[in-house]
C-alpha cells in the first residue's frame, strides 16, 4: 500500500512537472486538429489537452553520466499506460 501511494504521487509530480515545463502553452485551443508547433518550438510535437486526449512531453537523459535518471522514463510510460487503460482521465487518454 505504501509503494503504491509513493508511486502515486511521484508520477503526479512528473506530470505536473512536465506539464510545468512544456515548450508551448496550447490555453484555450480545445481542437486536436492544430498541433504544429511555432516560434522556438518549431518541428517539435506540442503538448496539450483536447476534447479526447491529454499530450505531455518529457526529456529524459539516456546516455552519459546521468543516464541513471532515465529509468524514470520508464516508471512515468508505464504508469500513465495503466492509467489510459483504466480510462483514462475524465476519458482522455
């Protein structure tokens, strides 16, 4: 129960830090259909929420001497697969 409640809450920290940290702000735009990414950001995928889905993105280090951090990356896609096949958030995935 205590792993579970941990696991829990550092994947709500990753979201919100991830979400904290995306390249462009898409506030008020609820269509999926316009997700090219402009300005700085340009040719990277956007982040967001729409009507069906909720887009977040992270960087993660792979290689190097801080690749032991990238093992996270994992825990986050696994914990967010769990959630998308429960539903999802209010049914978005």
């Amino acid at each position: 129960m205590r792993k579970t409640t941990a696991l829990r809450a550092a994947a709500a920290a990753a979201a919100v830090l991830l979400t904290a940290t995306a390249c462009n702000s898409r506030r008020g735009q609820d269509t999926a259909q316009d997700t090219a990414a402009s300005g700085a950001c340009k040719g990277q995928q956007t982040t967001g929420i729409t009507d069906s889905t909720i887009k977040l993105g992270g960087i993660y280090p792979l290689s190097g001497p801080a690749s032991a951090y990238g093992t996270i990356s994992k825990g986050v896609a696994a914990y967010f697969k769990y959630v998308n096949d429960n539903g999802g958030i209010d049914g978005r995935k």
